[in-house]
C-alpha cells in the first residue's frame, strides 16, 4: 500500500518538475493573462460578454495556483487529514505514525540494497517515492529522523547521474528547508551548511559524468543485446528448464523496443512459462511460511487473520496473473507477513519474485511505456544532428532503423489533437518535414557523394583530386544500401532504391546532353553495381560516338579563326583544338573532312583552296612588313655577315650563342600586354601559314579518302566496262542508252578522283614563288638566319606548354604545334633558300652544345657523388633533366621539318624545277600538244 502511495507522490513530484522547467509554458501563460487584460479592457472588441470575464480571470487564477506554481505536491500533502467533527485523528495516531515509519525504512532498506546493481529494475523511481513519503510523514506527524534523513541524502553518493530522478532527489529538503520552515529548525546551522555543499557537489559531478554515463548506458544494452540474442538463440533443455526461464526472466525485465520485437515469437511462448515458473516459486515461498503459522498452537484472531490472507495469496496465485490477482496477492501479503510470519532472508526473494511476475505479467505494457519516444516530436531540431553524425560515420548505419522508429512514437500522440480540424493535417506536415530533412542532410548527400566517387574513379587519370585515404579519409558508403527499407508513415524508405534511381536519371540525362560521353557513363554504371552493389538500369541510349567536327564548308569561311584556334599534327594528320570552355577539345581529321566533301561534293575542295590562297596573301603581306622592318633587317644583315666571317673558324656551323643573343635582344624592342616579343607574333604568324598549308594537305588526303569509298565496289580500275556500247550492242530503248552513259561519267570522274589527285602545295608554290623571288623583295631573302631563333623560341614555346599540362591550370597547354615546321619548311621553299639554310648547319649545332653540356654535368656529379653533397647532386639531376628535355625537342622539331619539306620537294632548287618543267612540256607538246592538267589547275588557282 505504501509502494502505491509512494508511486502517486514520484508522479505528483514529477508533473511539478516538468511545469518548473517549462519555460515556454510559462512565457506563453504570461502572455495569455496579458491578453486577457486587454480584452478586460475592451470586451465589446472581442464579442465577449463582461459578466462572464471575471467568472475567467478568477478560474485561471485558482488554475495558476493549483497547477502552474509548482504547488501540486505541497498542496497534496498540506492536506487537512485530521477529522474536524471529533472523528479519526491522524496526526495524534501514534501506532500509524509508527507503521508509517517503519515502512518508509523497510522499502528504502530494499530500494538502497538494489540501487545501482545489475540486477536494478525500478529502484530509482521507488527512491523518489521515498522521498515524497518522508516528506508527507514530517508533514502530518512534525517529527523527523535525523539518521534517516542522512541515510536518504547518501544515496545521491551512490547514483549521482539520473536525469528524472536527479532533479528531484532534492525535494526532501526543498520542501524541509524552503516550503517547511518548521523543519528548518530541527536541523542546525552545519547540518545545513552540509547539505548545500553537498548539492552543489552533486550538480557539478552531475555535469562532468554525463558523457562517462551515456557511453557506459551504450557499453550497457549492446551487452544486454549480445546476452539476449545468446540465451535467445539456444535451445531449450529439458534438464536446465527452470535455470534457463529463470535467465530469460531476467534478461525480459530488462527490454528494449526494438530488441524485444524483432524476438516477439521467442518471447512470446516463454512468457507464460515464466510466468508459471515465478507463481510456483511465491507458492513454495508462502507454503512454508504457511507451515510456520499451522504449527504455532497459540491462537488469536491476529494469526487467523494471517494465515487467511496467507491462504488467499495462494488461491489467487493458482489462476491466471491478471492485474486484479496481483493486486489482491499484494494486499493478502500485507497483512500476511505480519507477525514474522517470514524469516528475513525468506521475504526479500518473495518480493523480487513478485516483482518480476508484475513486470512479466505487463511486459508488453511496460516495453511501449519505457521506450516511447514521443518527447522527439518537441526537439526534431536533433533529427538534423543525428543523420549528419550517422552519414559521417557511415559504420552505424543500421542506426537509423532506431531513429524511425522513435519518431514513429510521435503519430499516437499527434492523433489525439485537437487544435486543427483534422489530425491527418497534423501527421501530414509532420510527414513532409521529416522527409525533406532525410533528403537534405542524408539522401541528396548520399546520392553525390557516390556520383562524385564514381566520377573521380573513372577520371583518376585526371588527377582531378587528392584520393589518398591516408590523407583525406575513407567512409565505406556501401553500408547504407544494406540496409533494409525503413518503414514510415504508409511509405518504405529504401535507400538503395533512392541512390540508384537519382543515378539511373543522372547518367541518362547527361548522356542524352553528350552522346559520345556514353561510355564514361556506362562504366560509371558497371562500377556502382561493383563497388556498391546497385543494380542500375540500362539507358539503351546510341552505343557509339557519333561523327561530328566542323564542316569544311564552315571552316573555308573562317579560315583565318581556324588557323589561330588549331594546332596541327603532322604525323598524325589531324587538327586540335588550343583550347575550349567545354571539358573537351574538338578535334579535325580525314574522316571529318572526307564527310563533308561527300555532303558538297568534290568542288568544294578548289573552292577551298582558292579561299586558303586569299588568306595567304594577307599573312605573307605582313611577314613582309615584319622582314622590312629596320631593326629586324640591320640585325639579320649583321648576323649574315658575321657568319660568313666566322663559318671557316666554326666548321661551318651557326653558334647557338648567336642565336640565343637574337632571341633575348629582339625583347627589348618592346613587348605587348601578354607578354609577347616581336620575334613570338613572327613564329605565331608562320604557324599560322602552316597551318593553312596543313588544312590544305588534309583536303587533297580527304579528297582521296572519299573517292577511294566511293569508288570501292569497282573490282578493277584499270579495267573498267563502257556501258553505253554494251547497252548499244543489245539494242535497248534509249532511255537506258542515256542511263548507261551517265553510269560511265560518274564511274569516270570516281576513277579520276581516286588517283593521285591534285597537287596542291605545287600549285601555291608556283602561285607565291615568282613573287617572292623578284628583286623588290630582297629583304625576303635574309629569312633562312633568322630561322635559328625562330627555332629556339619555338622550342621554349613548346617546352612551357608541355609543362602546363600536368598543372591544374591548363590554360595554354598543348603537345603539338607541327603549322610551325610546315609554315618554315613553305617559306624556304618559296624563297629557294633550303640550300642557305643547309649551310648554317644549325641542327648540328644545337646538338653538338646540348650534347657537351650535359657530358659535362655528368663528369660534375661524377665528382660531387664522391663528396656526398645531395643538394647540389640534386641540382645537377635537375640541369640534366632539362637539358635532356630541350635536346629532345630539338631533335623533335627537326624530324618535323624534315618531313615537311619532302611534301615540297627540298631536293631540287628552283633552278633544277623550271628545267624539269620546260623537258614536260616539250614532251607534252610533241605527243598532243596540250598543257598539263598541273598547270591549268595552277592557272585556275591564281584566277
């Protein structure tokens, strides 16, 4: 009966608490009474009658008091208990006065012998009871046991860390000291002095265990799971029946949630064994103390009264543990463990045993009661924290299942509101915003993280970013799609679903965007299905790149745009684009240029040409300006003249000094804003005529290309079948005659086409040459000494662009510019000076001093190793690396201009040509007298 009483006051303790530390409550009550007085002011404004406004007020008032003051529990038990018509007198009841304080010890002698054990149910909770039952004792009986009450203060030593109960263990001498004054006086000043120092103690260590608790609570149930899923997991034996429903008993009155759900089957067929086996247990218990009261010979009616309430406990024992029987035990035992009935080490087990048959009797009850989460609903601002937390460390994962599954605790209560017209309202708001939290903070995170890993991945030849997991860290994301959905609401959260999708949907649209991307994205899909286990859907999107690149047509037109956007590849024969805002760069080969000339048709290709020639014009216009110019001119003259003086001395070679000397003296004529000299706008001016003349060569390749497959099916070209006079021969209708003779022009022209084709370079030679060579324009003729420096500055050119490519800022890099040995290579050759330039010997002597000084740098760190100096060893490793790269390119631009003056024959000068010439057209005039197709395409050019 006590126990009761005590669990009444814990809840009457708890309810002030919690209005205590309302502060929303509270400020939101102040402003209700501040609304109220501006209504009081003017009624009328509100449509609220006057006469009923004070009837309010005064209600709100007693409210206030009974509720929101914290009064509840003093009001409770500064109740008038004594009888005021000379009835029953409670306070000057000394044999109840002595009952109740003795019931108070023994249940505190219980709760303090468990409290903080293992084996701890609910003995906290009954210590705040405790408490409020000393209390209601000081209040009605004014007297108070000091060894006691020092007793109860000591237990805060043995449990300081307890949320709830914490904060109320202290209203014993709340009420004793603030709200009891008379009990104030019963304790001296140190008594006093004690207590404060010991609260403020217990606050402070309250603070500082509160992470030491929750990690030992955390090592705690992960124990209590381990043993649940062990005793769950075995078998039962026959032979160990009692011991084994003894541990599942205790392992039972310990439950969690989710843990108990997931074993409901197991749970359920042992309850009512349990059950069965705690009733037997309490009836060998109170058989013997039975025994004991039969044998006694004494009579009175006291011990009848004990052995009747003793026999009714067994009665009700025998049946069905509903919550009546263990009411009606409960108070038969009351009166039955009077008179010593039980030995005291017989009625501690008897009531832990029908304590546990309360607690498995309502364990279903209880389970809901302990772990209901519904208070999540008042801080969702954790929900946020928590699911960053959990996708930081992707390794509690399975976590979330428990996070759902308390906010699912959320919805009965919601159910009940009555503030909107439906609760749907309420669970559809509540719905919308823990969703697009998860999307927020979990799912979207998720969903580009793997997309972003995935990208990384298949790019690691980029080098787009730092993946080392020693450095940056590594999560294993794949442990979220082993999850299984997650209930919620009339909805499975599938994660794996999620991410697949959000990928399935990505890959597709950015394919659709950028078909020749598909088969970036395609591993991109084999990849998640390897490394996380997603299933990911077939776009069935073109499996192929498709042809695209510019059109000649459009290039024809901007021929000037295209020389300075491209860089040419001789040995390949394609065209690069320099740079480009996209991700990639557009690219030019035969294949693209043999399109279009099927699309237009081969007279595209002199058009084309005749468009290149223009361009041409205007570029050599200013290579000429740039040749004319004083200081260019003086030191080209001076240069030639001091090789002549020297050649003899240097075995005929063009010191490299010379050349460098040009290089940097040209630098201080001026530079332009980009840093450019005069001598880099020359080198980029004659990339730019090789680059026309690389467009140019690719035209008549492409031009060949698209007669070769049109031409293809024509099994012998050298012997084709005329079938107009096969048509004729037959006698068919005219119709067919004139089909046959359109068959045999078409298979002409093919023919035509697919031999060697125009010569094209022979003809922009011939076109350029006589003018190039006539004596106005004898500055042209200092060209071949000032391609030394040219070359020079070309190889630092692109030695610095080679250097940007494997920098994160690849604004300027590139590996080829071969426009600049076509444009050299076609200058010399209109100027006749392949011979000149021959004999400065230049490429032997950039040889010959790159090769001495790397010999002699090798000789140095030959003699440094045997000093041991690693910073100078490491600069000699860096000289030679470098002058190693310079010869390379060196060596590289020599092969390319080698090659480029084979396509106009370098072999013969000027001279031996036009001598070639004149014995061809004296053969062609004796054998038909017309002029070869060379020279009307020359003179067609030129028109």
């Amino acid at each position: 009966m006590y126990e009761h009483l005590g669990e009444l006051l814990t809840v009457l303790l708890t309810l002030d608490e919690i209005i205590d530390n309302h502060i929303t409550l509270k400020d939101h009550w102040t402003m209700y009474k501040r609304l109220l007085k501006s209504v009081h002011h003017n009624p009328s404004k509100f449509g609220i009658q006057d006469e009923k406004l004070k009837p309010f007020e005064k209600f709100l008032l007693k409210l206030e008091g009974q509720l929101l003051d914290g009064m509840i529990f003093q009001a409770c038990i500064e109740q008038q208990f004594d009888s005021l018509n000379g009835g029953v007198s409670v306070s000057k009841n000394s044999t109840f006065a002595e009952e109740f304080a003795h019931s108070i010890r023994s249940i505190f002698a219980n709760v303090e012998a468990r409290l903080g054990e293992p084996s701890e149910i609910d003995q906290r909770d009954k210590y705040v009871g405790i408490c409020g039952l000393f209390v209601l004792h000081f209040q009605i009986f004014r007297t108070i046991d000091k060894k006691f009450y020092k007793s109860l203060l000591d237990i805060c030593k043995k449990v300081p860390a307890i949320t709830l109960t914490a904060n109320i263990i202290w209203f014993p001498d709340n009420f004793l000291i603030q709200k009891i004054p008379a009990a104030a006086k019963l304790l001296d000043r140190k008594s006093l002095q004690a207590i404060k120092i010991h609260r403020d103690t217990f606050l402070q260590q309250k603070a500082q265990s509160l992470t030491k608790d929750v990690q030992s609570y955390y090592v705690f149930v992960s124990s209590w799971m381990m043993k649940m899923e062990s005793i769950l997991s075995k078998e039962q034996r026959m032979d160990k029946f009692a011991e084994d429903l003894t541990s599942r008993c205790n392992v039972f009155i310990q439950a969690i949630e989710h843990m108990f759900y997931r074993r409901s089957m197991v749970v359920a067929d042992s309850v009512s064994h349990i059950t069965q086996h705690l009733q037997h247990q309490a009836l060998n218990s109170i058989s013997v103390a039975k025994k004991r009261v039969i044998s006694d010979k004494k009579y009175s009616e006291q011990r009848l009264d004990v052995l009747s309430a003793l026999v009714l406990a067994e009665n009700t024992l025998n049946g069905p543990s509903t919550k009546q029987r263990r009411l009606i035990v409960s108070l038969a035992l009351s009166v039955g463990t009077q008179l010593k009935t039980f030995k005291d080490e017989e009625l501690f087990p008897l009531q832990v045993v029908l304590k546990k048959l309360d607690l498995i009797s309502e364990l279903r009850e209880r389970v809901q009661a302990q772990c209901d989460c519904c208070f999540l609903y008042w801080h969702r601002a954790v929900f946020p924290i928590y699911l960053d937390d959990v996708y930081e460390n992707a390794v509690d994962a399975a976590r979330l299942h428990y996070m759902f599954s308390a906010l699912r605790d959320c919805v009965p209560a919601m159910m009940h509101s009555r503030h909107l017209e439906s609760y749907e309202i309420l669970l559809d708001c509540y719905d919308k915003e823990i969703m697009e939290i998860l999307n927020e903070h979990l799912l979207d995170k998720l969903c580009k993280e793997i997309e972003k890993d995935l990208r990384l991945s298949v790019h690691t030849h980029l080098k787009l970013d730092d993946r080392n997991p020693f450095k940056v860290g590594m999560k294993d994301l794949a442990l979220f799609f082993s999850l299984n959905p997650i209930r919620f609401f009339n909805r499975f959260i599938d994660i794996r679903a999620y991410v697949t999708h959000y990928l399935d949907k990505t890959f597709y649209n950015l394919t659709t965007v950028a078909l020749h991307d598909w088969a970036t994205y395609s591993e991109m899909r084999n990849l998640a299905t390897q490394r996380y286990g997603l299933v990911m859907t077939e776009a069935h999107l073109p499996s192929q790149t498709l042809e695209q690149g510019l059109d000649v047509l459009e290039i024809m037109r901007n021929i000037h745009i295209f020389v300075s956007r491209y860089l040419y590849n001789l040995n390949n024969q394609i065209f690069i684009e320099r740079t480009s805002n996209n991700k990639h760069l557009n690219t030019i080969n035969i294949r693209h240029i043999a399109n279009s000339i099927r699309t237009h048709g081969t007279g595209i290709m002199n058009t084309t040409v005749n468009f290149t020639y223009q361009f041409l014009k205007k570029k050599f216009y200013i290579f000429s300006q740039f040749m004319y110019d004083e200081h260019i001119k003086s030191r080209l003259i001076k240069d030639i003249r001091f090789f002549r003086e020297i050649k003899d001395q240097n075995d005929h070679k063009y010191p490299f000094e010379r050349a460098e000397k040009f290089n940097r003296g040209i630098r201080k004529l001026g530079i332009t804003p980009e840093g450019q000299s005069y001598l880099d706008q020359f080198r980029q001016l004659i990339s730019q005529i090789g680059n026309a003349m690389g467009y140019v060569r690719m035209i008549r390749s492409g031009g060949l290309h698209c007669s070769s497959n049109a031409i293809r099916f024509v099994p012998d070209l050298e012997d084709i079948i005329n079938f107009e006079e096969l048509v004729k021969e037959e006698g068919l209708a005219e119709e067919t005659i004139k089909a046959a003779r359109h068959l045999d022009s078409v298979l002409s022209d093919h023919t035509r086409n697919s031999a060697e084709g125009t010569e094209y370079f022979k003809m922009l030679v011939d076109v350029f040459a006589p003018e190039f060579r006539r004596p106005k324009n004898i500055h042209l003729r200092n060209f071949y000494i000032i391609v030394p420096p040219l070359t020079l500055n070309f190889v630092e050119h692109s030695i610095s662009c080679k250097e940007k490519l494997n920098k994160k800022n690849k604004i300027g890099a590139a590996f080829t510019d071969d426009g600049f040995a076509m444009g050299v290579a076609y200058i010399l050759k209109l100027l006749d000076q392949y011979r000149e330039f021959d004999s400065l010997h230049w490429f032997q002597s950039v040889r010959e001093k790159y090769l001495k000084e790397i010999r002699a740098v090798a000789k140095q760190q030959n003699v440094q190793s045997a000093c041991q100096d690693e910073k100078l060893l490491q600069t000699m490793n860096l000289t030679q690396k470098r002058l190693d790269v310079y010869l390379q390119e060196f060596e590289l631009l020599y092969f390319s201009l080698s090659s480029a003056r084979i396509f106009f024959r370098a072999d013969k000068t000027a001279a031996e040509e036009n001598q070639e010439k004149k014995e061809k057209e004296e053969e062609t005039k004796t054998s038909n007298g017309d002029l070869s197709d060379s020279t009307v395409s020359a003179d067609r050019v030129v028109k």
